[in-house]
C-alpha cells in the first residue's frame, strides 16, 4: 500500500488509499463519470472542471493520449461527453526531482527528527501540477537537506494548511517520524486548535458533525454531503472568544477532530457564519478587509515521535487578523435615535444633518408609502376602502389618526401593514451608509422599542424631555389637542423606560444652543465608545499569545 496518497487541506491527516496512489513516476489515474446534469460538454471543458487544471494544459494533455472514454483512448479534445459515460485520465505528475529553493521559513522547533514551522499565508505545502515551485517542501529541502532522503514529491508532510491559511505545521525529517505522525493523524491523536473571524455572531458554544464531501457540481468545492452519496464524517467544535457589539464579527477558537478538506470553511458557513475573507464558502464583499480567509493554525499539541515528549505550541496569528479585526469594529456607527412625541427628535435630527452626518426618519419613510401609487397606499386602499382618504386620492391623516385611537385593533392591522415597508427603508439607509464608508448613521424611530425590530450592533438614544415642555410644544407647533397627546402616548413606552432601555441620553430641556451642547457631547460619547472597543481588542490580543487561554 501507498503510504502518502492525497494531502487534504485545512489541517486534514493525510489518506490511505490504493486507489489513490499515483503510478511510478507518470501520475495518478483518477476516473470519473459524466453526471446526468452535464449535457453534451467538451472533453476538454468537462475534465477542467473535475480535475482543476486550465482548459489549456488538460487539451494538450489529452492530445498526448493521457484520457480514456469507456476504456479507449481519446485523444480528442473537442469531444461531446454524455452521462453516464467513464472518463479516466491520467493526472500529471509533479517534478520527480525536487529543486530546494531559498525562502524565508518561520521555525518555531527543530531536532533531527521533525520540525515545527509557522507557515504564512500565500504559500502552497507542496508541489502539485498546478503549483511545481515555490512551495513550503522546496523552500523546507533548503534548510533541511536530509529531506531529499525520503521518497515521493512531498516529502515529510503528514498534514497540510491551505494556501491561505496561516499557521503551526509540524514537518517529518526522518522516516522513522513521518510513519508514526502519519498514525497518530489517523488515531486522532494530535490535536489541533484554529483561530477563525466569522462573519456575525454565533452562539458562545457550537458544534457541527454534518459529513463533508466534493460538491457534486462544482468540483473545486467541498459541501456538506449525505455519507451514502459520499460524504464523509467530520467534527468540529468552536467556541467564542470574542464577539464584536456591532454583530459584524466573532473570533473563534475552533478545535478539529476530524481533518476534512475545508472543513472548518464548510461547518461554520453551513451554520450561517462564513469566515470573513473567503472567497469561495463566503458572500463577495467589495468592502471586506480581508485579502484572504481569516483561518490561523494557533495550536498544535501531540507527542513526540521518537521519544513520546508532549510537545505543544502556540502561533499568534499575522498582522492582518487584528488589521481586519479592528477595520471591523471601526465599522460604520449605527445609531437608533427615538423619544417621547415633542421631545426634540427633528431639531437633533437638523443638527446632524449640519454637521454631514446621513439621517433618515421613519416618519418621512411613513409618509412616502402614503403618496398615491406606494406600496403602502395601495395596502390601505385594499383593506380599508375609502375609510381615511380625501377625494384626490391622498391620506386623510387627521381622520387616519382618530380611526386609529378609535379602533385599536385596526391600529395593529396598519402597523403590520405598514412597519415591514418602513423596517425596509431603514435596512437600506443602512447598508448604503456602511457602502459609503461612513462613520455614522443615525435612523429616528419614534416607536423603536414599540415596534419590537432589533438593529444588531445599532446604538440606541433616546432625547429626554420634561413631559410638560413636550406637550406645550405639540399644542403650539402641532396643534395637537390634549386628546390627541394622550392618545398618542398610550401607544408608547413611557420615558422612563425607554431611558431605563438606552444606550445613549440626548437631553433637551433648554434653548437650541444648549441643545447644540448635547450633540456634541452625544459625539464625545461615541467615539469614547469607540476608544474603549479598541482597548478591549487590544487586550484580547495580547492574551493571545497565552497558552492559557482556551
């Protein structure tokens, strides 16, 4: 049997199959079968995709006679494949004679037996027919010569990272280490702990055991599979480190024991939290701080091969984890701003707006999806008839607001009607405010904590007001009758509460320059906020560098 066969990514331990031993210095024979969704495809086209190998280099290959259709050889490239049909093709082979190249290398141990490096991101384990140069074996055959002992294109890796991952591989120097590291793979005897930046925040604990195989049309990819149509079983556990108050990411420790290819990539997307950066398993996002997935190799503990010791190490992640980590938090500032009916919301709002800041109002959102031809109007004109609309079409608002403090239930109906057009406007203010690299946002919601949304990561200030000067206000600038107030405010939170609920005091009790005083400080309060989220980063990351933390 073939001791080194495949070399599976993400810290996976190394395969043991016949079937996928590479024949003596010509490259392995792989076979596949046309699946029923392929049409009538090129050979070349069709094979490019299996194998992942340019469309180029599989067209020469095949006219060199390295393919088989059904058992005969095809030497075609432009030929139709059906389903169903057998395809084998010989993959090539990598150099037999590997050239050591000088390169920077990270050791963090070394002995004649093994050593431990740190690999960084951006550069391959070993050489493949995509990749024959510039590999970590070349540049680890310069520094440790004794490798060229050891047979085969790979030799001494018995595990492997992926391109762009970073982090701890343990390499064999000697025979004698690689096959008992190749067994203790196998047993699940080393142990294995990553970092990872996810996208959103997910529970403090998790776990996954959804089986992992090739994606069964795109053929660069891994999925979680069905063990009877190939997937193969894998586990993984994670738990949070640190979770971002805006919701936009988490770091997680994530602790492997199984070694699929891509697996930690595919659990945590599976459980809708994709590494930031990940091109592949991830959303594309022109804004992400990231040039590549955000997975570390922290931690590598298992027993010595020679002697037994318990060795274990730890590798801080590169500088472009606590890069991105604090691009992050550094995010656009969304700001949920609501209050009493009078308490001042418009006039902050103003205030704002002078000094550039994007705002949006549900009101004026309300008022849009009034306007004869809205979404909302035509909701309205559906289920209640005429009942508050003017000749012209237009909403009566005053006949509007008196059928709503009449009929509660028909209140409820509207705001089911209403709030998820509103709850739209606001998503999109936000996400083309973060689009536009702002700092903050700010959306006035007067019935926010009413309503029930929630706005992750959102800061919420509520503008404070004596409930006497309010309602002089909504008399002299409203003209609302004191049954009208009443009525309005039964539907709401009472004062304290909301100010019990906030993150944020805007008091308004004075003149509008006292008030512009009250801004100010609302600002001096956000971006000490911000300071102590980026304190609190930092110290996360000095811990890091302790083994004791789990």
């Amino acid at each position: 049997m073939t001791d080194i066969c495949r070399v599976p990514g993400d810290g996976e331990e190394l395969d043991f199959s016949d079937d996928d031993a590479p024949s003596s210095g010509q490259g392995e024979m792989v076979q596949f079968t046309v699946p029923e969704s392929a049409g009538k495809l090129r050979l070349d086209a069709f094979l490019s995709s299996a194998v992942e190998l340019s469309r180029s280099r599989v067209r020469k290959l095949v006219e060199q006679g390295a393919c088989l259709v059904d058992g005969r050889c095809c030497t075609a490239a432009d030929f139709r494949v059906r389903p169903g049909q057998n395809v084998d093709f010989r993959m090539p082979s990598a150099s037999e004679t590997l050239v050591p190249e000088e390169g920077a290398l990270d050791v963090v141990y070394s002995d004649e037996n093994i050593v431990v490096v740190n690999k960084p991101a951006g550069l391959t384990m070993h050489p493949c027919p995509s990749c024959p140069e510039g590999t970590l074996v070349h540049r680890l055959l310069y520094r440790f010569p004794q490798l060229a002992l050891q047979e085969g294109p790979r030799p001494g890796i018995v595990h492997r990272l992926d391109k762009d991952t970073s982090g701890l591989v343990v390499i064999a120097l000697s025979e004698r280490a690689r096959l008992r590291l190749i067994e203790d793979f196998a047993e699940r005897r080393v142990h294995k702990t990553y970092l990872a930046v996810t996208r959103g925040v997910p529970p403090a604990e998790g776990m996954s055991r959804l089986p992992i195989g090739r994606h069964p049309t795109i053929k660069t990819r891994m999925a979680v599979v069905p063990e009877e149509k190939g997937g193969r079983s894998a586990h993984t556990e994670w738990n949070t480190l640190y979770a971002s108050p805006s919701g936009r990411f988490s770091l997680l420790a994530v602790r492997l024991f199984t070694g699929r290819t891509h697996q930690i990539r595919v659990h945590l997307a599976q459980a809708g939290f994709p590494l930031w950066g990940d091109a592949v398993y991830g959303p594309q996002d022109k804004a992400c701080p990231a040039a590549r997935q955000l997975l570390h190799a922290w931690k590598l503990e298992f027993a010595h091969p020679v002697d037994g010791r318990a060795m274990s190490f730890l590798c801080p992640p590169p500088a472009d984890f606590p890069k991105a980590m604090l691009a992050l938090e550094q995010g656009l500032r969304k700001v949920v701003l609501t209050g009493m009916p009078g308490c001042g919301k418009s006039a902050v709002l103003e205030r704002l707006e002078a000094r550039n800041i994007p705002v949006w109002s549900a009101d004026k959102a309300v008022a849009a999806e009034y306007l004869p031809g809205a979404d909302g109007w035509y909701l309205m004109r559906r289920r209640f008839g005429e009942a508050f609309f003017h000749d012209d079409g237009t909403v009566d608002r005053a006949a509007l607001t008196r059928l709503l403090a009449e009929t509660p239930g028909m209140r409820r109906e509207l705001e089911r009607m209403i709030h998820p057009l509103v709850r739209a406007s606001m998503d999109a203010f936000f996400l083309k405010a973060e689009a536009g690299g702002g700092a903050v946002a700010v959306a006035e919601v007067p019935l926010w904590f009413e309503t029930g949304w929630q706005c992750p990561g959102a800061e919420i200030a509520v503008i404070v007001c004596p409930d006497e000067m309010r309602h002089e206000r909504l008399r002299a600038t409203r003209s609302w009758s004191e049954e009208k107030i009443a009525a309005v405010e039964s539907w709401q939170w009472k004062q304290q509460d909301k100010m019990d609920a906030a993150d944020l005091l805007i008091r308004n009790a004075g003149t509008l320059e006292e008030l512009d005083g009250e801004v100010s400080r609302f600002f001096d309060t956000l971006a000490k906020k911000r300071r102590e989220k980026e304190e609190k980063l930092c110290a996360l990351w000095r811990r890091l560098w302790s083994p004791e933390l789990s």
